[in-house]
C-alpha cells in the first residue's frame, strides 16, 4: 500500500493522478503522457508559457556563474533588474523578494513605517484599509483581514491594524478613512474572488482619494499585472499609477518565485538600512530570471497579445451564457465564469475539464477561472472554450 507524504491544500484531490511532468508553451504532460492545455498557467505565473526559451536561457547562464550571494555584498545582477523594473513601473526604488506574500507583508511594513516617519501617524496607530474578498496571500498577518474562511478560520489570534470595506465601493472607503489611515491596499481586479472587475471609474476615485488623504495607494498586481489584462498593469486601464506597485509571479518566468515592491525613494527610505531583508531575495539568479521577464514585456507584444486573444476568449465565452453560463467577468486573458449552480459546482467543472485535458480551477461556489499563457493562439482558446462548452451540455445545459 502506498503512502502519502505530501501535506498541501491538493493532496488530497490529486490522489491517483499521475502527476504533470513536463511543459511546453501552452502545453503539459504527466507522467502516463496525457496532455493538456493550461488554461490556469501556475495563477498567473506562467503568462510566458512553459518553458519560454528567454527564461530558460537566462536560468542556465546565470546558474553557470552564481545563483546566491549574502545581500551584505553587491552581485552584478541586483542593479541591473532593478533599473529594469524601474523603467517598467515608473518608480525609482525596489525592494527584491521571493513570494507574493512576502512582497504583500514588505508593503504592509513600507505603510506602516512610512506612516510613522513621513505622516506623522502616532506608533502604533496606523490603518491600513482593505478590500472584502482580497486575497494577499495566506500568512498570519495577511490572513487576519481575509474574509475567506477557509484562509482565515482557526489561524487567530488576528493581527490588527486593518479595516476593511466592500470591495470597489469608493464611498465605503472614503467613510472609513482617519487621522491614522497610511494606506489603501486593493486587487486593481479581485482574481481568487473570481476575476472581480470594480466600477468603471474606481481606480481613478481612488487615485483622487489617496493623493486628497495623503495616504499610500498600494496596487497588488501579482496576478493582474505584467500583461495578463492587456496593459503591462491593470492600473493602466484607468490610466492611475499608484504609489507602490506590489508585484510577483510572472516576474518570476514561470521558474523561480520572485517578487518585488516599486515605489519611488521618498516612500521607501522610511525603511533604513538593516530593518528588512531577505535571504534569497534579489539573488542572482532570481534577477537575471527577471530581467529576462522584463525584456519581454518591453516591446509590448504581449500586451497586444492579451488584449486582441482576450477580446476572442471573452466573445466566445459570452455565446455560453445562457446555456449553462451565468455570467462571465473579467480584462484580457483573463475570466471569472460563474457557471449555473443548477448544473454543478466550480470544484466539479474543473474536474470535468481536466478529464477533457483542460487544467482550469475553481474559485468559490460555481466560479471557475480561466487565465492561459499569454502565448496561447485563437485556436487553442477556442478548444479550451468549446469543452466547457461540452462539459455543460453533458450536465444537461
């Protein structure tokens, strides 16, 4: 009898599967030699596909010269990606880290640290305002303003210091800003909510809102930005730059997790020297994975990709609705699809899928999501729509 040593929130749903063992483009296989298409691309991670010769050029180069140093000393890397990063953000300084929840909790310190330097918020006062639905990441303190259950229950004590209102509800944030707010931290698109898109005009209240208070607009683009929406950020859409940039997972090629918090130096130098760090993070061999991302996105290739495919995936989703459908969300090549709770739930449609060769995954309740490399062709998004379609109509739709 074989026995199970993994301990993951899928262990237990991938029981008797062959595992996935390779991958190319759009494209994976497991170890029977079953394949199928991506249309989930590691959350977001692998919006270059599998394997993107550029990054796995970069990877090997550089883990041919040297892939770690202690951050007390200078590598010829860490300028060079954060020059880069600068350029494709707009902002002028970078912290490097390795995870989204790590950049996410280094953004919460830069607030908290600029509030009590730059605004003079009394220690131990400062506010931080949240989104209903947000999904930040499962550490202890991110999960303390998690209105998840499932991330949230049985975790407490909670960390204070957040405040959190309805997502995309400009009058419910502005009522609940104080002499101590330092921050607004939002989702410019909510994604584990299932690809929640705000009201036309949010970003751009927000914007306003932040720059009137005096208080840090902090955009976590881990999954909205680099290209997935269409524009290098979903920021972009509204034409708003925010004051800190949190970023991670297609930064990192679909490789090596890296991540990264941009913002410009009159906000970063609250923190000093000595104060925050991180082993691995800006290593060599993250930076030359990451400047490799970059160089990607600068023509804007991908971009216009996401855009032009996204604007076909969405056209043949909405022929769906109405036939076992709800409702279909989403910007680029990427879509929340709430699928009639009559028929089955989201947890069931992903696994139809992936008996079809489809790897896609479930949000809450009957949403599933749909966010493939950006690589994928019209053709390709059209197999992946047309089984959905399939899987319904043998649920009855």
């Amino acid at each position: 009898m074989s026995e199970r040593h993994t301990h993951d929130n899928y262990a237990e749903l991938n029981e008797g599967r062959p595992p996935l063992a390779r991958g190319e483009d759009v494209w994976v296989w497991d170890t029977a030699g079953n394949k199928f298409l991506d249309f989930l691309s590691g959350y977001s991670a692998n919006n270059f596909g599998h394997r993107h010769p550029a990054i796995i050029k970069a990877l090997v180069d550089q883990a041919d010269q040297l892939t770690l140093t202690a951050r007390a000393f200078g590598q010829d890397k860490l300028e060079p990606f954060s020059k880069a990063l600068s350029e494709l953000t707009g902002k002028d300084r970078i912290i490097p880290m390795n995870t989204g929840a790590e950049a996410v909790e280094t953004a919460i310190k830069l607030a908290r640290k600029w509030g009590y330097e730059k605004k003079g918020v009394p220690k131990g006062k400062a506010n931080i305002i949240v989104m209903d639905g947000n999904f930040h990441g499962r550490t202890t303190t991110i999960v303390s303003f998690s209105s998840d259950p499932t991330a949230r229950d049985g975790f407490d004590p909670y960390t204070s210091g957040f405040v959190s209102v309805p997502y995309g509800d400009i009058d419910a944030i502005a009522g609940a800003i104080d002499e101590h707010t330092v921050a607004v931290l939002f989702e410019p698109i909510q994604g584990e909510a299932g690809v929640i898109v705000p009201p036309d005009g949010f970003l751009k209240s927000l914007r306003e809102l932040c720059t009137k208070h005096t208080i840090l607009m902090m955009a976590d683009e881990i999954q909205s930005g680099l290209g997935r929406t269409g524009e290098t950020f979903a920021c972009d859409h509204e034409g708003v730059t925010p004051d800190v940039y949190i970023l991670g997972k297609a930064l990192g090629g679909g490789v090596l997790p890296v991540s990264a918090v941009a913002a410009d130096k009159d906000i970063m130098t609250a923190i000093k020297p000595g104060e925050h760090g991180s082993t691995f993070g800006g290593n060599p061999l993250a930076c030359a994975v990451a400047i490799a991302a970059i160089e990607l996105l600068k023509t804007g290739e991908f971009q216009k990709d996401a855009r032009e495919k996204g604007a076909y995936m969405h056209e043949q989703l909405a022929k769906l609705v109405g036939h076992g459908v709800k409702a279909v969300r989403g910007r680029g090549l990427w879509a929340g699809i709430d699928i009639d709770p009559k028929l089955m739930s989201g947890h069931d449609a992903a696994e139809k899928l992936y008996e079809k060769g489809i790897l896609a995954k479930d949000t809450h309740g009957s949403t599933i999501r749909f966010s493939p490399p950006l690589t994928i062709s019209k053709k390709e998004i059209l197999h992946g729509v047309t089984t959905l379609g399939e899987v319904l109509r043998e649920a009855g739709a």
